[in-house]
C-alpha cells in the first residue's frame, strides 16, 4: 500500500509554530493563572466589603436606638423638674440638673420664667433683653409734682424761653426732696442742652447719674443720663470720652441692667452701636457684647414666641431654642441649641464611641444637634426615634470609615497585593515574550542578512582569482604584460579577501573586548599622503580620484597605524561608493586646536537624518535604492566608531540627501615630552 503523506490543518500548522509554542506556554502558564488569582482576589474583596458593612450598620442602628433611650430619658427628666417648679411656685433651680443650671448661669444659654398674676419672673434676672409681658415700670404721681412744676415746663416747650425755664428749674431743685430731685435735674439738663448750654448740660447729667435711679416718663433715670451724655460727647467731637462712656452703656444693656420693652431696647442699642464704632472703642470688647447680645436678643424672643404659642422647638434665623413648660401657673425653661450643642451634645456622642458623628433632625427636618455632611456619608443609619412623645429622626456615620474598617484593609491590601502582581506578572511576561520574538526575529534576520552580504562579498574576489588563475593555468595568458597585469589582478582581489576578514575579525575581536592596539608617533602628513595613494591605486577601475587638502607638517598623533588607516579607508570606500557617477571624492587635514581633523567629503547621494542617528551602530544600513543596490554587511562604520573612540577621538557626521556627506574624524595630537 504506498504511504500517503498527511497535511495538518492550517489550524494545528499556525499552533505548532515556534513562536506559537511560546505564546501557548505563556497563556497556559501565566494568563490563565494570573486571571484566576485575580478573580479570586476581587471575589474575596467584595465579600469581605460586604461582610464589613452589614456589622458596621448593624452597630450603628444599635447606637442610634441607645441614642433615642438616652434623649428621651434626658427629656422626660427635664420635663419633670420644669413640672416640679411649676408646683412648688418658686423660681429654685438648685434641684435642676447640672446642664440646665450651667445653661442658665451662661448668656443667652438659657432662662426660666413663670407667667401668673404676680406678673412675669425671670431667672437669672438678666437673662432677657426685653420686656416679653406687661409688666409696668414704676412712676411718679402726679399729684406729688411740685407747684411751680408744670410753669416751667411750659416755659421750656411751649414758649421756648430756654433762660426762664433754666431759672425756674433750678429755684424748683433748690426746695426739691430726693424722690423729686432725678427728675428736675433730666429736665434742667435738657433745657441747657436746648440753650446750647453743652458743658453745663453735660456736667447735670453726671449730677443725675449719682443719684439713686428713678423711672421718668417710662425709662430709668441713669439710662437717660448714660445715653445724653454719648450724645453730648458725640457732639463735641469728644472722642476718647465717648468710647468709655458708650462701651459701659453698652455693657448694661447687655447685661439686662434695665428691662425695656422692645422698641426702646432695640433704639438704644442701635445708638450705642453707631456710638461704639465711631468712636475708639476697643473692638475686642465690643464684638464680644455683640456677640452676647444676639444670643440674649434671640432667647428673648424665642420666650416671647413661646408665651403666645407653646410648643417644644422655637426656630429663628439666628437661634434655636429647645422650650419645656408646664401651665397653672405657666413655668418654663428654655435652653439654647447653641449652648447644649457645645456643652452636652458632645458629652452624649463621645460616650458612644470616640469614632462617630450623629445629628439630630426635628419633625420639620430642621437639624437640631450635630452637623450633618453636605452628601450622605457611607454607612450613615437614618433613626426614627419617639422622644418625650415626640417623633425625632437620628443619623448616625462613622467619623472615619478608615478606622473601622482596619482588619478589612489588610486583607484588601493582601488582595491588591496579589492582582498587582498578577497585572506585573502579566505585563512582565508580555513583554518578555514580545521582545524575545521580536529579538529572535530580528537575529534571524540580520544573520540571514549578514551570511548573505558576507557570501557576496567573498564570491566576487574569490570569482575573479578564479577566473584569472583558470586563464593562467589553460595558458591563454601568453604576452608577459598581460600575465603581469593578471597576477596584479590577482594580488588586488586577495588583498580585498584579506581586508574583509580582517574587518569581520576585527569587529569579533572589538565586540568581546580583545582588540589590541600599536600605538606610535605618526607624522600625520606623511601617513595620509601615503593612505590616499595607495587608496588610488586600488580603485584605479573606478576612475575615481581623491582630491583634498592635506598639508604639510601637521602635529604628530600618536595611533595605531593599521587600525587608524583602516578607519579612514572605510570611510573614503564608502564615499566612492554612495557617490554613483562621480569621479572626486575629497580629504582633508588640518590642525584645529589640541586635535588633528580629518574630513571625507562626498558629493553623493547624502543621508537623512533618521538614518544619521544610527548609522554607527552594527548591522545598521540606511533605506534606499542605492543602499540596496550596494552590498555591505553594516559594519564599516560601526568598525569606524570603535577604532576612532580607542585612539580618543570622535567621528560626526553631517550630510544632506542628494547634497553629499562629510564624515570627520578627529584625533588628538600626540603630547611633547620634555625632549621634544
């Protein structure tokens, strides 16, 4: 039966390949590990963020539950004492909690007061700016008022003879008693004042201000005494006077000194303001009060609110107040946010754990305690919670997710760890598989390039030895001459012969570091002079001639004769031959400096800059139809390289496609020594 030969598929030829063995062995070997072990690792990472954030919520809706416990007992507590006041019908905080005494005892942290036909109570008395009930100030009957009271103040407003009415207010305070004498000399200083009177208005106002306080006309005496002698060192430019006198009726507006209604509080406040700042107040000092008084300012009028509408929370623009009352009669205090915000509020969190952050929201979604996040934080638990009967809403977030998830991290971290090297791995061993392909390849081909140009190159002199000797041998050769002339060929072709082994053995022995070099005093002129003719002699078939400069009594170099002469010689062979159609190739010398420079020169068809960048380099050989018409193998050059950096010179080279090339070579001229 005859053998049959069997194909195998395309498919199994293309898998059986060389390079495709590798590309098997890596995606066996490494991909498919390596995704393994990454999809394992991303599997583990997400069960264990998983298993992290279902304990995390759990412990937070924990917290938020004790949470709601703690402000409801807190609460109920706090409704109690305001209940146990209300019963007892005094005004006694020593049984209240510490957190509502220090809130009273802080401006505008807090205040209790009590509504019944006694009037209005307030404790601490200051605690209010303003009057929030009607609580009439006292006054001066009118039946009391001296006789010749009301002719004087007909002569001051309704006949505006200031002099008289001066006059008669003082024959008035002469006989006046002590509950009369405040308000004759309000009177008597405001006539002077009117008169123009400034220093003797002034110093009557200081009269009044020692005196004991009385209510005139619904304002205290020493009030109106503080507040016209502002005005009047305002007035006179005074200054200095001014910021003290302002800055210490500010101080007694603040601190509740004289209960007001509204209006009035608000009218002298502004005054006292405009004064403060025209004045040389110091600033410090004032933007504390300032400070004080929107606190107070805003707990006045959260009790007002609350005295006309009961109800737990008081929100403002400025404030919020949390309120807890108790009727017959109406008791209640009222306790700012700002205040329990930054003395209990913090208390109470940091007892749940050093690590989180809660806010507490009202029924309206106001945010009453804490200060949630612009986004929702991760993990943040929404609590809805009953507090003294009333619905409130706690958020609860870790502080610092980090912290909590510490024994996550590691094993995220051991995770990264692995798909990090998986990725390395992976890119590491690409890349090696590329570049060794990539490496074979191109040794292949620069060894198939380099057995080929090396064949040919052999071929051509070995051919013509060949045929000279053949023509010798058969005797056709008989005219002496001819016979000359073919041995000489023959000298020639095998000089050619022994230069390319020597340059091929050269480049092995530059490659492994065994190149050794001759180096001796070289009288530079002489040596080229004999380089270019026995160049000439050899390429007399070409009809090429090298022209150039080379003077004489150029320094001496100190160089290997042979390797030197064989650098410049490769470098005017190249010349001739990317130089088709010229006949001149030029050389020229000259000293420039501590260095001899030798240029060849060229006229043919130039290199690109590309190409220039590496042209030194072995195996190396420029694009082009000219470059692929001539043979080499790509070492001239690289050989050029490694002879010129041994004698510690450099090679450049500078061209222009179609323009030429210059290749220079510089070497430095030998050192004198003391006998010359």
């Amino acid at each position: 039966m005859r053998n049959l030969l069997v194909r195998r598929p395309a498919w199994l030829r293309f898998l059986f390949r060389p390079g495709q063995r590798l590309v098997g062995v890596f995606l066996v070997f490494i991909l498919l590990p390596g995704t393994f072990l990454g999809v394992y690792a991303l599997r583990a990472l997400r069960q264990e963020g998983e298993l992290v954030r279902q304990r995390t919520n759990e412990r937070l809706e924990r917290i938020a539950r004790e949470l709601g416990r703690e402000l409801d007992s807190e609460f109920q507590l706090w409704e109690e004492t305001v209940r146990l006041a209300a019963r007892e019908g005094t005004l006694n905080t020593d049984s209240f909690p510490d957190i509502i005494q220090q809130a009273l005892e802080k401006p505008g942290g807090g205040v209790l007061f009590s509504m019944s036909e006694k009037g209005l109570e307030i404790f601490p008395s200051g605690a209010l700016l303003y009057l929030i009930a009607s609580t009439p100030a006292p006054r001066i009957p009118a039946s009391r008022l001296p006789t010749n009271f009301a002719e004087a103040e007909s002569l001051e407003i309704e006949q505006k003879d200031y002099r008289s009415a001066i006059l008669a207010y003082r024959s008035l305070l002469d006989s006046a008693d002590d509950e009369h004498r405040p308000m004759l000399l309000q009177r008597l200083a405001r006539t002077l004042r009117k008169a123009d009177r400034l220093d003797e208005a002034f110093e009557t106002y200081c009269n009044l201000l020692d005196l004991d306080t009385i209510w005139i006309g619904g304002l205290p005496s020493d009030l109106i005494a503080q507040s016209e002698l502002c005005s009047l060192a305002a007035e006179r430019g005074d200054v200095a006077e001014l910021a003290v006198m302002a800055i210490e009726l500010y101080r007694g507006l603040t601190g509740g000194k004289w209960l007001l209604d509204e209006p009035r509080y608000l009218y002298y406040s502004d005054r006292c303001c405009s004064w403060c700042r025209e004045s040389n107040v110091e600033l410090g000092e004032f933007d504390q009060l300032r400070m004080m008084e929107e606190r107070k300012l805003a707990l006045s009028q959260a009790a007002e609110e609350l005295l006309k509408r009961p109800r737990r929370i008081l929100t403002s623009e400025t404030e919020t107040h949390l309120a807890f009352w108790r009727s017959n009669p109406f008791t209640s205090v009222l306790l700012s946010e700002s205040f329990l915000g930054l003395d209990w509020w913090p208390g109470i969190i940091s007892a749940k754990g050093e690590d989180l952050d809660v806010a507490l929201f009202s029924t309206n979604g106001h945010v009453f305690f804490g200060t949630p996040p612009a986004e929702t934080p991760p993990f943040a638990v929404m609590y809805d919670a009953m507090i003294d009967n009333m619905p409130w809403l706690i958020q609860v977030w870790p502080r610092n997710p980090g912290a909590i998830y510490a024994d996550m991290r590691q094993k995220q971290n051991l995770s990264t760890a692995i798909l990090v090297f998986v990725v390395v791995l992976l890119v590491f061993g690409s890349y090696i598989t590329v570049r060794i392909m990539r490496r074979e390849l191109e040794v292949a081909r620069i060894r198939a390039d380099f057995v080929s140009t090396v064949s040919h190159e052999f071929r051509s002199p070995l051919t013509g030895i060949r045929l000279l000797g053949e023509m010798l041998l058969d005797g056709r050769a008989i005219d002496g001459k001819k016979q000359h002339n073919y041995f000489k060929m023959i000298v020639q072709e095998s000089d050619r012969l022994t230069r390319l082994v020597e340059n091929i053995l050269d480049f092995s022995r530059m490659e492994e570091g065994r190149k050794e070099y001759r180096f001796e005093l070289l009288s530079t002129s002489q040596w080229l002079l004999r380089l270019v003719a026995d160049f000439e002699k050899e390429i007399t078939t070409d009809r090429v001639v090298v022209e150039g400069s080379i003077p004489k009594g150029l320094p001496i170099i100190l160089a290997d004769s042979e390797a030197l002469g064989s650098a410049v010689h490769n470098l005017l062979d190249n010349a001739v031959k990317y130089s088709p159609g010229e006949k001149v190739v030029w050389l020229d010398a000259e000293a420039i400096g501590s260095e001899v420079r030798i240029a060849i020169r060229d006229k043919g068809v130039g290199i690109s800059e590309h190409d220039r960048k590496h042209i030194f380099n072995r195996f190396y050989r420029a694009d082009g139809e000219i470059s692929k018409r001539i043979k080499g193998a790509g070492l001239g050059l690289n050989l050029v390289w490694h002879i010129i950096t041994a004698h510690n010179g450099k090679v450049e080279c500078e061209s222009r496609l179609g323009e030429g090339s210059t290749f220079s070579i510089r070497i430095p001229i030998a050192p004198i020594t003391e006998g010359g």
